[in-house]
C-alpha cells in the first residue's frame, strides 16, 4: 500500500486538534507488528 504509519508525535498532535473540539479520542496500542499481526491478520513480508 502507498500509505505509512504516522509517527507518534504525529498521532499525539492529531489527537490534541481532535480533544479541542470536544472529540472523545483514544489511541490504540500497537501490538504484534513484529509479526506483522497487528490488525489480527498475518501477512507476507517483502525481503
């Protein structure tokens, strides 16, 4: 996909413009990556 994960710092602003305008927010902790297993689905990675 052509699309990247945002970074941290990137993800805390986002999430500080949303709570300013009184939007409940939570962020998700990332697990599995390692596995490529973090949306409970497993994928072939490009070597």
């Amino acid at each position: 996909m052509p699309f990247d994960r945002p970074d941290d710092d990137a993800v805390r602003t986002f999430q500080d413009i949303l709570r300013n305008k009184h939007v409940n927010t939570h962020i998700r902790a990332s697990r599995g990556r390692d596995i490529a297993a973090a949306c409970g689905q497993l994928r072939h990675e490009k070597r």
